[in-house]
C-alpha cells in the first residue's frame, strides 16, 4: 500500500484557510489531519464543528478527525454530521472505548486508537480488530511544533508485529514532531500514514514540502 501523507491544520492560517485548504487539495497529501482540542484533556483549546463544517465544503480529500477532548463518546454524531471521515479518539479519554468505537461506526465513519507516548500498544491486542487505524502520538498532545520524542520506534515495531500476527490491515499512524529527518525511519519502523503540521505549513513551499515527504515514503 502507497503510505498517505495528512498536514495537520493546526498549522495552518486560519485567517486564509480556504488558501491552505486548497494548497492541500492540490498537494500529493492524502488526507486532512484535524485536531480537536477541549482544554481538558489536553491543556489547548483549537476550535470545533463549525470550522470543522468550513473545511469540508472546500476539501476534496478525507478528513482525518483527532479528538483531543474528555468523553469523545459525547460528540461523535456531530463530528460525523459536519464532515468527518475518519474519528480517532485517545484509549485514555474514553472508558468504554469499545462502545465508542461502535458509535463512530455506526455513524458511517472509519474508527480509529490514539495513544498517548506513555500507553503501551500492548493495551490494543483484543481491540486492534476492531480498528480501522491506530494513532501513535510521537509527542505529548496539545501542541504543534514539539520536538519528536524517539520512544516512537519501537512503540511502532511492536505494533506492527501485532497487526501482523494477527493477519490485519490496521493503519498505524504517526503524530508529531514528522520531518523529513524522521519520515523514512517511521515507514521503515511499520508506519503507513504521516501527520506533519508544522514542518509543512511553516516551510517556503508546503506542496513542494508535501511532496518531498510523499517521496521519501514510497
Ligand atoms: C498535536 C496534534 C498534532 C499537531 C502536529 O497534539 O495532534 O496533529 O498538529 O504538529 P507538528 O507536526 O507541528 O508536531
Ligand atoms: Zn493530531
């Protein structure tokens, strides 16, 4: 499988977000990567369905939807409703987390795990079935531009050796902190999916930055 490419719009200008919501239309990136956060379970506040609705009536390609909030279980029919794709919502926010993932099912979209850097893939092994995609996170979530933490690695070896052994097609995706310094080895790890924020929107050409990373990937 080609590996996927999602700038995360947390870096984005939000004053011109059509401008870089097309920038990504036009870009080799696969999906958008878009970050809820609620304050509480991370201490940072991004923004919510209306931005979110904005987003969709210009993008043309999935939305990738990382909910950094407490009892996501609360407020998945409305994400699915504005235009979500996928929902990945963190194995430390929700206590029925099987249920959850049922619900974002059960909504139309593609349900995936995200992990905080110190909860242990090991936790998934009965539920990794059930998911479309696990999230990595390679930093503390709550904020952009963090330096990628290298604890990373072997977090995304072990879990592909489990979606291996048990004969699935489970994404993992990786989350913070991405460059092209990190890119190559997180493929060559077992990753199939890059979130990069800050790397991309802060540089002199994000599509040419976009698909610098594309390449290096596949
Ligand atoms: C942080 C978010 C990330 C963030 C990544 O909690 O989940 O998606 O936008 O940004 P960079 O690539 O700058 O680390
Ligand atoms: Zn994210």
């Amino acid at each position: 499988m080609k590996k996927l490419i999602a700038p995360s719009i947390l870096a984005a200008d939000f004053a011109n977000l059509q401008r870089d919501v097309e920038m990504v239309n036009n870009s080799e990136a696969d999906w958008f990567h878009i970050d809820v956060m609620d304050g509480h379970f991370v201490p940072n506040i991004s923004y919510g369905m209306p931005v979110i609705k904005a987003i969709k009536k210009h993008a043309k390609k999935p939305l990738d939807v990382h909910l950094m909030i407490e009892k996501p279980e609360r407020y998945i029919e409305e994400f699915a409703k504005v235009g979500a794709d996928i929902i990945t919502v963190h194995y430390e926010s929700t206590v029925h987390l099987n249920r959850t993932l049922t619900q974002i099912e059960n909504v139309g979209c593609k349900a995936g795990v995200v992990l905080n850097l110190t909860t242990p893939v090991s936790v998934l092994e009965d539920i990794l079935p059930k998911c479309y995609m696990v999230l990595i996170m390679s930093i503390n979530p709550g904020f952009g531009g963090q330096k990628f933490e290298e604890i990373t690695y072997q977090k995304v070896k072990k879990l592909r050796k489990m979606i291996t052994d048990q004969q699935l097609n489970t994404l993992i995706e990786i989350d913070g902190g991405v460059t092209n310094k990190n890119a190559k080895d997180l493929i060559d790890a077992g990753a199939d999916v890059l979130v990069s924020g800050s790397y991309v929107f802060n540089s002199e050409n994000p599509t040419a930055t976009i698909a610098d990373l594309k390449e290096i990937c596949n």
